[in-house]
C-alpha cells in the first residue's frame, strides 16, 4: 500500500532544545506509521506560511513544530492554500496557550503519538481583517506586547519567566485605550487596558482563564473580553488575581460570547497580537468566527 506524505515544518528557533537535534528523530518517529515524512527547518517569518500555502495540497497531512506563532503561520498558510488537510501540533514555544487548551502535549513523541494516532478535529478559526487567521486570540493592550517583543533568545533560555518579567514592567505604564466594539449589533464603549477575540481556555500562560464548560472550540462562537482600569492599585492586583482563577469582576470586565465583532479605536492605531505574534496596527477593524474553519488532530473523543 502506497503511504501518505506528511510535510513536517519545524522552527530551529523556538523552545529550549535546539530544533536541528530533534528533526533527523521526527523521520524515525513516523517509521512504520502511514505516512512518509518531508522534514522542512523553517528559515524566518512567514516561511513556515508561505512553505505551506505553496505545498499544502501536495500533502496528506502538514505538521509543524515550534511554538504558537508558529503553529498561526501554518494554519494561515494551510487555509490559505485552499485545502483543508488536516494539521498536526508539536509544541515547542514558551507558553503553548493552544496546546495545553487542546490537551496536546509536550514532549515531542508523545505529540508524534498524538498525530498518528489521534483524530482530525474541525475547529473554529478567527478571521482577523480580510485575510489574516488567528486560531486562539487576538488581544491587544496590557502584556499582549510582551508576547511579541520578548527576544526569542531571553524566551528560549528563561521560558516563560521572561513573559511574566516584561509583562510586570507594563503594570506601570497602562495605557487606558478609548474603544468602540459591536459583538453581534450590541455596542460597547469605554476606555480599556485589555481586549481580546478569544476561542481558549486560557491566554497569556494562564494571566486569563475560561470556565471549561462555557467555551466550545466548534461551536461559531468566540469571548470577547473587555477590561477597564480599576481606581485603586489594590483592586488591580486583585483583578488579576482573580482572572487567573477564572473570577470576573463585572465591574471592570466584560465577557460576551459572539461572532462577528467590529473594533473602532476612535483617536488612533492600535498594535494586535495574534496568537502570541505581533498582527499589525489598525485603528478599525472587524474580527468573524469562521465555524469549523480548520482541522487539528486531538484525541479522541473516548480518549480525552
């Protein structure tokens, strides 16, 4: 029986570990499997996007290895591709946001397991503008710029030490951004210190958490969340306090389930962070829940 071809792209530049080490082990890992491995180290940005919107379709299954940037280009460049091939995940960045909601895991041949034997899964997917994907958030304001502003070799040697590092630096210069937001035809406005378009359990390494039974990943639906500045220093470290636990003080926080979102910033552009990776600035813009917009391979349902 002729085997499938997976295309297998690995970022030498993220995780601890260096990359070069681990791809020769990835063609063994697949021995005996049904698929016959094509290993590709990614060479900078957008590499791993433009490798797989060029040769998705020549492929069974594409995965990548690295972190969650990485894993954004290749969905972006799987859809833009026009295939729908399903994608496998072994992670290998600092915080892994995606991985640890989606029960993926991190040592490389247990993920390996993982993709050869687990099942193609729809999920929905974030349109961000016209014709950039975010497969878990898009966020901007407070610690979303330490995710992309890091140097890659402070993440690779302090892990995510290094995010809560620069993340505290930023407690001391919020900036409190004036904001107009339709989710769904109701309006929001006010002036926030953090949003986000979110389809996780938790973002930021678990700064913000969901309750597991009100999020669905194949549902169309996606949390927009909305934080205001608290008056008092004390209520702030409170508040964070509380995200982590999933306790939302409605006060200062807005959750509201949705699926087509319209950002209006009124005075100026405002830097986005997608999936961990810096998305641009744009003073308008309109975030949709594509339902069931990419494939990811998890567990199985009597597995998970």
């Amino acid at each position: 029986m002729e085997k499938k071809k997976a295309l297998i792209l690995v970022n030498p530049r993220s995780g601890r570990i260096v990359a070069r080490q681990l791809a020769f082990n990835f063609g063994h890992d697949f021995q005996g499997s049904a698929y016959e491995p094509f290993i590709r180290l990614t060479t900078g940005p957008r590499d791993a996007m433009d490798v797989a919107q060029r040769l998705a379709g020549q492929f069974d299954l594409v995965v990548c290895r690295g972190g969650d940037g990485t894993l954004n280009e290749t969905i972006n460049g799987v859809l833009r591709s026009g295939t729908d091939v399903p994608i496998g995940y072994i992670p290998a960045g600092t915080t892994n946001d995606f991985a640890k909601s989606n029960g993926i895991p991190f040592d490389p041949e247990a993920a390996i397991r993982l993709i050869l034997q687990g099942e193609p899964t729809p999920q929905d997917v974030g349109l961000f503008g016209e014709e950039r994907y975010f497969c878990y958030t898009a966020s901007f304001g407070m610690f979303t710029r330490s995710s992309y502003a890091t140097d890659q070799k402070i993440k690779n040697r302090y892990g995510y030490a290094a995010y809560l590092a620069a993340g505290a630096r930023e407690v001391f210069h919020i900036e409190q951004i004036p904001l107009r937001v339709t989710a769904d035809g109701v309006t929001y406005e006010g002036e926030y210190i953090f949003g986000s378009v979110t389809n996780a359990y938790a973002v930021g390494g678990g700064v913000l958490k969901f309750e597991r039974d009100k999020v669905r990943f194949d549902d169309g639906l996606m949390e927009l969340v909305l934080i205001k500045k608290p008056d008092k220093l004390s209520d702030l470290a409170k508040m964070f306090t509380d995200l982590q636990k999933g306790i939302y003080d409605e006060r200062y926080i807005t959750v509201v389930p949705g699926k087509v979102f319209l950002f209006d910033f009124l005075d100026r552009e405002i830097p986005w962070t997608l999936d961990g990776e810096f998305g641009g600035k744009t003073r308008e813009v309109a975030i949709q829940c594509i339902p069931r917009g990419f494939t990811i391979i998890k567990q199985k349902e009597e597995q998970a």
